[in-house]
C-alpha cells in the first residue's frame, strides 16, 4: 500500500490499470493507491522499500523531484506494461514469430491505435513496415482481420510471407472454383480453420454478396477484428477513373461495426478529409511517421534526344551490376528502352500490365533473385515489392504527380543504404503528360508542380517535407549533401537578359490568341531567328518561363485528337 499526493494521481490515473484500485477517502485527503501482484512487471526490490508519502502543500521544486523519482519505483517499461497488458505478447509474437529483435520507429505506436478498437490510419514512409500494424495485432486476440489490397501480386507475395511464418492466411479471389471459394467460406464461417487473416481485391468486395455477409456477420458477433484498407490512397486516385470498384468501399461504416485501418506510405490532409467524407474512416487516430528517407539522393537530368544512350552511360558508369528501377510512361517505351538496355550488355527486362500474368510474375521473381538487375517498367510495377537492395530509381519520364514520384522513389534503398532517385525530363514530356491526362482538371497544375521540384535550387527533401507538414532541417542536409540539391535552374536557365528576349520572341510569335501553337512549333520558330541558340537552350529558357508565369500550357481535345498548346500569359 503506498500514498501518493493528489500531485501524482493523474500521473496513475492516465495508465488505466486493470489491477491497480485508487481510491480517495475525505478525511484523509489523500489518494490510496493499492497495486497488485502483476507477473508480468519486471521485479524491482525498490518496491518494497521506498514509501511516498507527500504533503499537498509541495512548491514546484519538490512536486518536480518526486515526480522524477517515480522510475525508481517503475521502470518505463513497467509502466507501459501496466497500460498495455498484452504488450508482453507482442513482443514475444515479434520475436519468435516475426523474427524482429525490437518494433521499427512508429510501429509500436500504430500497434496501439489498432488494439485500441478505433479506427485509424497508418501513414509511413515505403519500407517502414506498414504490414506488421496489421499482421501482429490479430495475433493478439481470438478472431480474423480481413485486408482489401489492389494488387493480387501483393497478395500472393504477403501470403508466402505468412506461410514461412507460420501464420494461417487465406486470400478469396477470381481465379478461386466455386468450390475452393465454397470450402473457404465454410471454414470461416464455422471455425474450422482459424484463419487469421483473409486477403481479398476491392472487386471481390464489390461484387461478392458472400463476401460483404460474411463481413456483416463476423463484424457484428465479434470475430471480424477489424478491415485492413491497404494503400488506401489508392481509393481517391483510382475511384474516380479506372477502378470504379473502390467506390464501393465508400460509407463502408455505415454497414459494418467492426474498426477500419488505412495504410499507405502518402496522405495529406485532403486524402485525410477524403476518407472521413466518405465515411471510409470514422474519427480516425492518425499514426503518422514520417515521409522522409534521408537515404536517398535525389537528381534532375534534363533528357537528351537520345535519351536511351544517356540512361545506358548512367546506369554503366554508376550503377553497374547493381538492382533498379526504370520507371517509363508507355508500353512501348519500356519494351523499347529495355531492348536497348539488353543489346548492350545490360541485365534488363521490359514490364507492363499488358504481360500476361505468368510473365509478370516470372520477370518479377527473376528480378527479387537477383538473376536481371533492372525493371524497366510501367508505373504497373513496383507497389508492395519488397526488395531491401534497390540502390536507383531512374525516371525516364515525370509521373503525373509528385504523389506518385515520392511513392515510387520510395522504392529505393529500404535497406537503409544510400540510394539515388534520378529523373530526367524536358519541355516535350511535360506537354506530353499534360496531354495524356487531358480529362484530369488538375493536369496541368499536378505537372508544373512535379516539374517546378525537379527544376528548383531548394532544396529537395525539404520540398518533400512541406508538403507532409513535416519539419526539416535544410541547413543540415546541405552540409551532408553535395548532389541531392543540385539543380537546372542554377546551372543552365541562362540570365534574366536571355530570359527577356525570348519573351519577347514568344509573344510575338504568340500575338494570335486564336491561334493554336505547339510548343514543339514554337521553338521551332524561335530558332529561326535566333540560329545561334541550340535547340535545348530555347527549350529550356521557355520551361523556365512557363514555370515563372509568363507562358501557360492548354490542353485541347480537337476532332478526337489530344493536344498541347503554348499561349501568352494575360
């Protein structure tokens, strides 16, 4: 029995102890704290020994020392202990199960989050080990979670995890008989099998009544843990455009009374108010690590007309026999660039979602065997891979959104080593991108955003950090960084006189607003004149100018063809 001043009773109150009974007697005026036996505390001899007996009338100085006593009497882990009884397990399930020696920076957190029985998103950086939130906690306690993820190739590479881990996984998919589906829905439905977590595709929840039953009635008996909403940023990329069955997890909790977990490595606050709108999520507790990798060493090239041949004598001179990532906009480019790569002794191999799938998972394995070094892929590529040692991603066109990129640079370097995130571009890919997405109302917006990061002299990382909210030390990446913040605007846009006079060009060759002018036709006519200037220096003096303001880029959709137009700014 020890007594503790009211000074202290919020310290105690804020554990919320199972067996620990605090109580307050008037006369006394002074709160009894009765702590019982609890084996799983660590034993500490300074327990029996010291007694607290403090007056109420304590100045700041004592309240401060007696506080700071307290570890004497529990440790930290003590005490963790006494407000998380099940944490003792966790640690034993992350140990022999999961083969970790200690939880990665935020995992513990989320962890908690989940076993509070609240919704919650988990938003941490590719690498971070987003899984193991989910994956851990239905080990804790008697029931399944069921984990909706957009990719089946992500699910059959999570499910040979479980299985090497020993823990009973299930995925319900398309390529299931009526039969094998029928078996599974048995199994769950009348314990006979202890399945602990069940994998399905926004499709198969969209379209399966027997799924969203059997979610409804394990949600409401208690079996049903929670649902695991995987990548969940893809619900507000893709509902909208060429996923339609993610809107079928909207208001997902008016019909179901079991919590929601979202993962993904991205989310600013409007996906946040996205998913609350939506109903995906209900008051959720956010988890968020953060987004920064301070391995990676970011780049901006600006891409030759021979881009191929540039790719080859990056790779050759820099990463040579190591593993990467070339990200390109088409089908073909990859096909192309990839049979470039090959032809000149590279170890390469093209990947898009037009393979079939054998293929796709071929050229997958073959990669994470280390038998080709580099995927030159499709933006198809690459989400949920888990290979520690990928030392570069190169860019060989922008993506549509810096969302994108930082998902997809993300890639690199999970195993904590420096890594290099190159991305080449030029005036012809952001009219193209901008072109391509034509019917997206934020094309143009999305691409001079992406563009402006690649072209500026701040630095990189903390642009990265501005937009996650985040806190970041410029001054000291600077002194460790010689490259990442490098950039074109500094070495090559030329001064404000040279800047001036192709204004000047361009608004007079631009004096026709009802005129239609590619960008490609500009320069074009901007060389004519000036026969001195190359054909890089005048595209990249009007990329400097379209990001400044002084030019605008439209897109145009005329006789059912797409288009880019330059015009002057008002």
């Amino acid at each position: 029995m020890y007594n503790l001043s009211r000074t202290l009773l919020p310290i105690i109150k804020s554990f919320q102890v199972r067996r620990m009974l605090i109580t307050t007697f008037d006369c006394y005026r002074r709160p009894t704290v009765n702590i019982e036996s609890n084996n799983c505390l660590k034993k500490n001899n300074a327990i029996e020994d010291v007694k607290l007996n403090l007056s109420l009338n304590l100045d700041n100085k004592s309240i401060s020392k007696s506080i700071n006593e307290l570890p004497k009497l529990f440790s930290e882990t003590d005490f963790e202990t006494i407000q998380y009884p099940w944490l003792p397990e966790a640690r034993k399930i992350l140990k022999e199960i999961f083969k970790k020696d200690d939880f990665l920076p935020s995992q513990l957190e989320a962890i908690k989050s989940v076993m509070s029985g609240k919704d919650c998103l988990i938003i941490k950086s590719t690498g971070g080990g987003k899984s193991l939130c989910y994956q851990l906690p239905c080990l804790l306690k008697n029931g399944f979670c069921i984990v909706i993820t957009p990719l089946l190739s992500l699910i059959n590479d999570q499910l040979i995890k479980l299985k090497n881990l020993q823990i009973p996984s299930i995925t319900i998919n398309s390529s299931l008989t009526d039969e094998e589906r029928d078996k599974i829905f048995d199994d769950i439905m009348n314990d006979k099998v202890n399945y602990k977590i069940i994998y399905i595709t926004p499709e198969q929840y969209a379209y399966s009544k027997k799924i969203r039953t059997l979610i409804k009635k394990n949600s409401s008996n208690g079996k049903l843990l929670y649902i695991a909403i995987d990548e969940i940023h893809c619900l507000k990329d893709w509902a909208g455009t060429f996923r339609g069955t993610y809107n079928s997890l909207k208001r997902i909790k008016k019909r179901i009374k079991c919590p929601v977990i979202g993962l993904t490595a991205t989310a600013t606050d409007e996906y946040i108010e996205y998913f609350q709108e939506n109903l995906i999520l209900k008051k959720p507790v956010i988890v968020r690590s953060t987004v920064m990798r301070h391995n990676l060493i970011y780049q901006s090239i600006w891409k030759e007309k021979n881009s191929p041949l540039q790719i080859y004598n990056i790779i050759k001179s820099r990463f040579s026999n190591q593993s990467g990532i070339v990200y390109c906009l088409s089908r073909k480019e990859s096909e192309k660039l990839a049979s470039y790569l090959i032809k000149n002794g590279i170890s390469a191999s093209h990947y898009h979602g037009m393979m079939c799938k054998d293929e796709r998972n071929q050229i997958l394995q073959d990669w994470l065997d280390e038998k080709i070094r580099i995927v030159v892929g499709t933006n198809a590529f690459g989400m949920g891979i888990d290979k520690d040692n990928v030392r570069f991603i190169i860019h060989h066109t922008i993506p549509s959104r810096m969302f994108d990129y930082i998902q997809e640079t993300g890639r690199a370097g999970r195993d904590g080593l420096p890594s290099t995130c190159i991305a080449l571009f030029n005036i012809y890919d952001i009219t193209r991108r901008i072109k391509l997405n034509i019917n997206k109302p934020e094309a143009v917006s999305n691409t001079l955003q992406i563009i402006n990061f690649l072209y500026s002299q701040n630095c990189k990382k903390k642009v990265i950090a501005t937009m996650f909210n985040e806190t970041f030390d410029e001054d000291s990446c600077r002194k460790n960084c010689e490259t990442c913040n490098q950039s074109l605007e500094e070495i090559q846009v030329g001064s404000e006189k040279l800047l001036n006079t192709i204004l000047g060009d361009t608004k007079k060759i631009l004096k026709n607003p009802k005129e239609n002018i590619t960008q490609k036709k500009l320069s074009t006519s901007i060389q004519k004149n000036r026969p001195h200037w190359s054909k890089k220096e005048i595209d990249m003096l009007l990329t400097n100018l379209i990001l400044k303001g002084n030019l605008k880029l439209i897109p145009q959709m005329i006789a059912g063809t797409k288009q880019t137009y330059i015009k002057n700014c008002k």
